[in-house]
C-alpha cells in the first residue's frame, strides 16, 4: 500500500511539474514523455511506436475523455478478461469462462473496471493460475507483454545461414507485423538487421542440407534468408506466423490483437450508446407515464362530475316518467273504452258482411253458369265454321282436279296424234333402210367375187415366182461353174477403183481378195475330198 501511495505521489509530482499555467491540463505530447520516462525509470520494456500510435495528436482515445491518472489506475473488465484468457494461454492452461463470470457477480453492479492494484493483486492471488508457479505466471506475463504492448507476436533463438561468407550464425528473432529484427543475443544490446515484410513475401520450407535440418526460406523483395529452427515443431511454428503475418498485410488488416482491442472498444462504444439511447427511453417513457396519470386523474374528475349530472339527469327522469305514466294510463282507459264501442261497430258490420257476401257468392255461381253457356255457344259456332270451311275446300279441290282431268285428256289427244305421225314417220325410214340394206349386200357380193378373182391371180403370180426361182438357182449354179470366165453384174462398189496399166480394172482390192479367198476354200475343200 505504501509502494502504492509512494508511486501515485511521483506520478502527481511529475504532472504538476508539467503543469506550467496551473490549468490542470497538460499536451498530449508531455504525457507521452512522461509515459517513456516512467517505463525507463521503472524498467519496463516498451515500444516507442506504441506510444507515438496511443498518444497521437487527435480528440480520441480515453486520455482525452478521462483525463491521465483515470487512464492509468483503472483497466476495463472486457480488456482484463482478454488479459487474462492471453496469461492463462501463455502458461499453457485452459482458460476457464464460468470462472471469471463468477468473478464478475462478485463484483457489485456499479464496479465496471479494476483499479491496477486490484489487477495485481487478482493475478498474484493464484484465482485464475492455479497450480502455475511464480517463475511460469512471470514468464507468461513477459510474452503477453510482448505481445500486446510491443506487438512482437513471436521470438527465438535460430539460425542463420550468412549471404557473403555462407556461414551459419545463432541469431535471436523477434517476429513483428511488418518485419522479422535479429539481434546478437536475447538482451536486444545489438541488432543485426531486419527483414521487411509486405504482401509479395513468402516462406517456405527446405530440404535438409550442409548438415543442418528443420530448414525452411523467407524470401522478401530484397533478399532471401535461409534459417535453421532448433526442432520440427519450432520450424513450424515460425513458418505459421511468417505466414500469417504476410496474409494480414495482403489484406490490409492490422495485428490480431489490436483488430480484437478495436472491435472490443466498439463493442463498448456500440454498449455506451445502447444504453444512453436506453436511459432516454426510460425518461421519455416516465414523461409519458407522468402525462398518462395527469390524463388519468382528469378523466376521474370529469367521470365525477359526469356522476353527479347523471344522478340528477336521473332523477328529472323518474319524474318525467311518473307524470308520462299517469298521463298514459288516462289515455288507456280511454282507448279502451272507445276499443269496445269499435267492437260492437265491427260484430254488426261482420254481420251484414256476412250476408253482402252470401249475396256475392250466389251472383258469382250466376255469371260461372252463364260463361259456361256462352263458351258451349262459341264453341258450337266455331265447329260449324269449321265445317263450312272444309266444305268449301273440298269444292275447290274437287273443280282443280277436274280442270287437271281435261289438261290431261288434252295431252293425250295430242300424244296420240304426235304418235301417229311419228310411227309414219319411222315406217318410212324403215323402207329406206331396206332399200339401202339390199343396195349394201349387192356391193358385198361383188367385193366377193372380186376378192375371188384377187385370190386366183395371186395364186398365178406364185406359182410364176416359184417357177422364176428354180430357174435362178439353176441359172446361179451354172454361172458359179464359170466364175474364172464371167462375172456377175452386181451393184458398183462405193470404194476407190483399181487402176493397171492398161486401164481402170473390172475388180476392186476388196473383190479380189474375196475372190482369193473363196478359191483358196474351195481348193482346200477339194483336197479334204477322197
């Protein structure tokens, strides 16, 4: 408690120091001094950039809202629940979350935040690392620290293969967003060089070689590095982050950590608002509620005096309605007694009624008889229209039919006498036929005759056409006898003629080889003959 007191009396000491014109303000600029001063005096690492990212020059964050020493004794729940979940995994263990809710219903409804002491004093009472020694909670707090403050999401001991004498050298690493830093040894006394991340990077692993194992590259836009890792499951652990680290900067995204300390302060932020818009619903709604019972209480006095002018509204009525009551009783007496006068009126009238009406009835049996002779009447005189009707028709049939008869007869007189003339008129034909068919079989039998005559010379002419025949064959045999000697006179041949030298010749070539070849048969067939 003393270390406590003694710490808040330097800290106001070293504001009020800053604090030229006594206003109680002091620039964000001294406080970020301030800040690196304490970190330096009190040995606790840091990171520039952090501060010169979380004391920039702008109307946010909650060193404006709050004030300086708010900022520094107090830690919200959501970023201790964070802080913890981080400390309960560096040290190995499963984060429990039924356990810090139990803690959060401990605190009272009003406790939203802890002051730092209270948050040392949570970490160091073992709720939350049980069965941790000091040595692990110690260590695990420096990696989260690192972590969370100097962004630095992984660290270690490597090594490295050298660009110009090719040699391999044990390096510490410290992995950041945009960079990889090695240094000579883990007391970051001397840096050796960095290697600079963005999105066209890669890192990959290798093959084992030159005696050394669990290889692998990282290759940036400058250079590429190959390093050693002690083990297998160290190689992979750095290739991981490498990787991750060059995933996040191709999409633009900052640390996981600090994405998730932005979404937590929205998060708050989106609360904050949601429960000042809720409080001023609650206003609005106790408005309306107070405007509802003022309205209340004026309807119940306007229902009061409706009450008392109805009570009386209620009594005028009742009276009305005594003298309306008297009034109508008077009035049904009178109409009963006029009821009965009309009654006696209405039974003498029912009676002559009666009687108008038996008179009525026998008038109507009357003028049924009558209507029914008068239609018997009608009827009667209708069929006998009818029947001089159908008397009258059958006159007219019976003249048509005979003015059809004479026409009639008058035709068939002058059928007969067209029959007449017509019949001699055939007969006529009929004899000029016959005369015609007699002159028609003379004709035929004269063709025949001369068809006779025809057939005779024909048989003539035949018998001189075999005679002429047989003398040719004779005639043709004897001149084939003589073929050396004569020649026959047969149509001229179209070729070209033969010329000798005493003259145009009496075969052609075609005859003579003709010839030559009919003697040259002959004289073989003469031959063959025994």
């Amino acid at each position: 408690m003393a270390l406590r007191d003694e710490l808040l009396k330097s800290i106001w000491y070293a504001f009020t120091a800053l604090d030229v014109d006594k206003s109680g303000k002091v620039s964000k600029s001294q406080l970020k001094v301030l800040s690196h001063n304490l970190c330096t005096v009190m040995k606790i690492p840091h990171d520039p950039v952090a501060l010169e990212e979380h004391f920039k020059d702008d109307d946010e964050g909650p060193v404006s809202n709050q004030g300086y020493m708010p900022y520094l004794n107090k830690f919200i729940l959501d970023k201790i629940e964070y802080f913890l979940r981080k400390l309960t995994e560096a040290m190995g263990g499963s984060w429990v979350e039924e356990r810090f809710e139990d803690y959060k219903l401990k605190l009272s409804s009003n406790q939203q935040c802890l002051n730092a002491w209270e948050l040392i004093s949570l970490v160091g009472s073992g709720h939350f690392s049980k069965g941790m020694d000091r040595q692990t909670l110690s260590m695990a707090i420096s990696e989260v620290y690192q972590e969370l403050i100097l962004d630095v999401l992984k660290q270690g001991y490597m090594m490295k293969k050298g660009h110009k004498r090719k040699n391999w050298t044990e390096r510490w690493f410290m992995l950041k967003p945009s960079c990889i830093s090695y240094y000579v040894g883990e007391d970051l006394a001397e840096k050796k060089g960095d290697i600079l991340l963005d999105g066209n990077c890669g890192v990959e692993p290798l093959q084992d070689k030159d005696g050394k194992k669990c290889l692998f590259l990282i290759r940036s836009s400058q250079k590429s590095f190959e390093i050693s890792a002690s083990d297998k499951k160290k190689k992979q652990e750095w290739i991981q982050a490498v990787q991750t680290c060059v995933n996040l900067l191709r999409q633009g995204r900052p640390a996981p950590h600090r994405e998730a300390r932005q979404k937590r302060r929205d998060l708050r932020l989106k609360q904050q608002a949601e429960q000042e818009e809720l409080e001023l619903r609650m206003r609005e709604l106790q408005t309306a509620n107070e405007a509802k019972q003022l309205e209340l209480e004026n309807m119940r006095k306007a229902l009061e005096e409706a009450a008392a002018n109805a009570a009386e509204e209620e009594k005028r009525r009742l009276q009305t309605q005594t003298e309306l009551q008297d009034r109508y009783r008077m009035d049904l007496e009178r109409e009963k007694m006029v009821r009965q006068q009309m009654e006696e009126q209405v039974a003498q009238k029912s009676t002559e009624l009666e009687q108008y009406l038996q008179r009525v009835r026998e008038l109507e049996d009357m003028y049924h008889q009558l209507e029914d002779a008068l239609e018997d009447e009608r009827h009667a005189r209708q069929d006998e229209e009818a029947v001089r009707k159908l008397q009258a028709r059958l006159l007219e049939e019976e003249a048509m039919k005979r003015a059809e008869l004479e026409q009639i007869h008058l035709r068939q007189q002058l059928a007969i006498s067209e029959t007449e003339a017509e019949k001699q008129e055939l007969e006529r034909e009929r004899l000029a036929k016959e005369s015609a068919l007699q002159a028609a079989m003379q004709q035929l039998e004269q063709l025949e005759q001369e068809r006779q005559g025809a057939l005779e010379q024909y048989q003539t002419v035949m018998k001189k056409l075999e005679d002429a025949t047989n003398n040719t064959k004779t005639w043709k045999h004897k001149v084939a006898q003589h073929e050396g000697l004569l020649r026959l006179i047969q149509p001229g041949s179209k070729g070209q003629q033969r010329i000798t030298n005493w003259g145009p010749a009496a075969f052609s070539d075609a005859e003579l080889s003709l010839r030559e070849k009919q003697w040259q048969e002959m004289k073989n067939q003469a031959a063959q003959a025994p």
